[in-house]
C-alpha cells in the first residue's frame, strides 16, 4: 500500500504495528488498521475516510473500473474497494469506516444452543468486495461471557465461563451450555482500542439449554458397624469402594442431572453380557454373580437422543466398575471361648454365600447349636452354660453367589469322591462336616 497511503513526517500518529497517518481536510490526524485476509487488504477508518496518496497524480479505480480520482492529492471515498494501477499492475484495497458500520443498523447477538455445541451469531457482519467482486465477511475477534453450571462437591453450582474466539462468516462455535443463560459479547477490542473508539459490549436475550449432562453418584449399602470385626472376606465396608467386593453387592446409583435432562439410562453389563436395563432417575441393584461389571450411566431429551449419530451422547455418558469375587467357605478346626476376645467363636470364614446352614452336634449326637446366618458364630455355651471342652461334630450346607440358580446339594458318595467344586455343576456349593475342637484354657 506504499503508493496509497502517504507517510507524513512529523505528524505521524502511530496506532498498533499496521497503523496509518490519515490527513483529514482540517489537518486532524485519524488512525486507521490495516488488515490482511489472504492476497486482500482492507483499511479500517475510524469515521471518515481520508486517503493521501504518495503521487497525486495516481488514479484510483473502483471494481468497474471506473476512474474515481485522477490528479488529487487527497482521496475521500465511501465504503467500497478500489485499485490502483501502474505498469499494467493492479493494486486492490478496501476501505471501511467504523463507525459509519456501527450506525448502518442495530447489532444483534444471537444464540442457537445445541447438543455438542452452541452457535453464535452477530449480525450483520462487516462485509467486503474482494478483488474477483465476491463479497465475504470480516473475520472478527470476540469475547463471550456468560453464566453456565460446574459440579460443585453435593451439587451443581453456577459458574463464570468466559470464551475467547473468532467470528467467522459471522458465526462462533462456542462450548455447549446447560443452565438458562444470557451472553455477554465483547468484539472488536484490539480494532477499537487502535482506532480510539471506545468499548462496547452487546448481551443476547436469555437462551435455553438443551444440551444435558449428569453427575452420577454410586454408594454401597455397607455391612455391620465401622470398625466391627467381620469373619466375612472382602465385606463391604466402605460406601464408595464398588470393586473387589463379596456378593451381595447391593449399590444405589444416583444421577443428578442438569436442568434439561428429560431421559435417563441406566445399562449394566457383565462382560459384554447385558444384565438389566433401568430408565429411572435413581437406581437400586444388587450384583450376585462374581465377575466384573461396569454400570453406564447416560441421559438425554428429546432435542439431544442417546445412542444415535445425531445425540451422541454416550461420549458424556459416565461408566462405574464394580467386581464381585467368587465364593468361599474356609472352616477352622479349633475355638478358645476364654473371654479373651481372641477366636471366642467358632466361625466359619466366608465370602458371596446366598445360602448357609450350620449344625453343631456333642459326642451324643446332640443339637448344641444351630444358624443360618455365617456372619454369627457359636459362643461355646449350651444354653446359658459354658459347654464342655472337647471335639464336637459340624455338618455345613452352603451355596455360593457363583453356582448355577438351580444347584442344589449332592450325594455323599459324590463328596466323597471329590467331584464337588471340580466342574460347574458343583461349583459353588459347600458340603462339609468334620471336627471342631474347643479349647478353653485359662480364662479371663
């Protein structure tokens, strides 16, 4: 633009890297940006539009090649691109007056919310002629603030969002949004601060979500007291911790949604077996079978489908593991009821059992003590008196979580022969009886 614009010595006013001195007829000086958009170069006035050429004799051409000045030292013109020529070269610009834009209608900022992200538009554009004659848009910088929603520790909390960006045809791809909200629109701020023109900012109407989220929460119902001894392996015993657990696992799923949540899905797999299927806002499950599973978790609304192309949901959808391990039934063969708070019961150790029975016989055949429950454990005592020390005979019936619905107990010849827990058919169910020793020893 060297033949375009004239430097004047001395009164140079210098405003950002691409800055010019412009001559207005009384002498002031205005700045003006000069922005590049590929082989285009366009001029942004403040208000009129002033330009001293280095030789007054060039003529300037508009797109038709009309000549719009020849001879003048000084060039006023409106709104438009223009060239200059010299050795059969054409020399292309655009000049564009600011403020003259700002006055030519209303700005508007809209917003269109959407599932993956929103659309931003201010209207109307700045436009310009390129050199072909195809008229294009401006690319313009702005800032967007506004109001969304962050998970806070129990709950969802507003939030300030602020986003920095380009318009392009006019159009600014924004995150998605999931609170009501208005948004704030700072544009042009380096153009302004350069051209002396004061800050401005535009807010938009208040805008609906529809995109949606959840913040899903998993808690264990939790067996005995915090910090009871258990004989049961791997008990659940911590509200949180879903992994490495004994059967039954009951869990309460929780979602808490963002305000435009409409659906809710709840899948449980096991592997890559699907266990059930819930749509309700909260969900009570308990898991029986060992193995490892994962629960996702996924919402939706009619704008914004699940599990389509279109929603695309499941890339928010959240995803729990949890882990069931397989049964056990370990029997010890000695007790010291002495009060010591050491192995004071006879109690079997265990893990996932669905099914326990426990027989406890003396010498004689006799009933001494019985249960169906293997978290309790004979206390030594035969009534309300101490039983006599000695070897006293069990019989244990019990069913794991991972044996088949429909097992059931065996022959004796079939334990005998070692064949239970060797293939499926026996896996999970226990048969014992042997001998219990009880040892007092000095009591306390």
């Amino acid at each position: 633009m060297k033949r375009i614009l004239g430097i004047i010595v001395g009164l140079c006013l210098v405003v950002g890297s691409w800055a010019f001195p412009v001559e207005t007829p009384n002498a002031r000086l205005w700045p003006a940006v000069e922005i590049h958009d590929g082989v285009e170069t366009i001029l942004l006035f403040k208000d009129e539009i002033a330009l001293h050429l280095v030789n007054g004799s060039t003529t300037v051409y508009d797109l038709s090649g009309k000549a719009i000045s020849t001879g003048q030292e000084v060039f006023f013109p409106d709104d438009g691109t223009y060239y200059v020529e010299e050795a059969g070269v054409k020399e292309y610009f655009t000049v564009i007056s600011y403020l003259r834009y700002l006055k030519s209608g209303p700005l508007k900022v809209t917003v269109t919310p959407r599932c993956r992200e929103s659309i931003l538009t201010l209207t109307p554009g700045m436009t310009y002629t390129t050199s072909a004659g195809v008229t294009k848009t401006l690319n313009r910088k702005v800032t967007v603030s506004y109001t969304d929603i962050g998970w806070g520790e129990t709950m969802w909390q507003d939030s300030a969002v602020v986003y920095s960006g380009t318009l392009i045809n006019n159009r600014l791809h924004i995150p998605a949004f999931y609170r009501a909200t208005d948004f704030v629109v700072q544009y042009d701020s380096v153009w302004r601060d350069q051209l002396g023109v004061s800050q401005d900012s535009m807010i938009s109407p208040l805008v609906q979500p529809i995109a949606v989220k959840s913040h899903p929460m998993a808690t264990v119902t939790v067996r005995g007291k915090e910090g009871e001894r258990s004989n049961e392996v791997d008990r659940p015993t911590d509200s949180k911790i879903l992994e490495s657990r004994s059967a039954p696992l009951e869990v309460y799923f929780e979602a808490f949604p963002s305000p435009a949540v409409q659906f809710y899905t709840w899948r449980i797999m096991r592997g890559n077996e699907e266990q059930a299927v819930r749509y309700d806002e909260t969900v009570r499950y308990t898991f029986m079978n060992p193995g490892g599973y994962t629960v996702t978790h996924s919402v939706a609304n009619m704008e914004c489908p699940c599990h389509t192309d279109e929603g695309d949901c499941d890339k928010d959808s959240a995803e729990f593991k949890v882990s069931i391990q397989e049964s056990q039934l370990l029997v010890p063969n000695v007790f010291t009821p002495n009060g010591d708070g050491m192995n004071d019961e006879f109690r079997v150790l265990y893990r996932s059992l669905r099914e326990y029975h426990i027989w406890v016989y003396n010498r004689w055949g006799k009933l001494v003590y019985e249960s169906t429950d293997p978290s309790k454990g004979w206390d030594g005592n035969i009534g309300s008196r101490p039983a006599a020390e000695g070897a006293y005979y069990y019989v244990i019936r019990a069913i794991g979580t991972d044996a088949a619905k429909n097992a059931s107990y065996h022959s004796r010849q079939a334990y005998e022969k070692g064949k239970l827990n060797s293939d499926d058919a026996y896996l999970g169910v226990y048969q014992l009886s042997g001998d219990i020793n009880l040892l007092r020893g000095k009591q306390k």
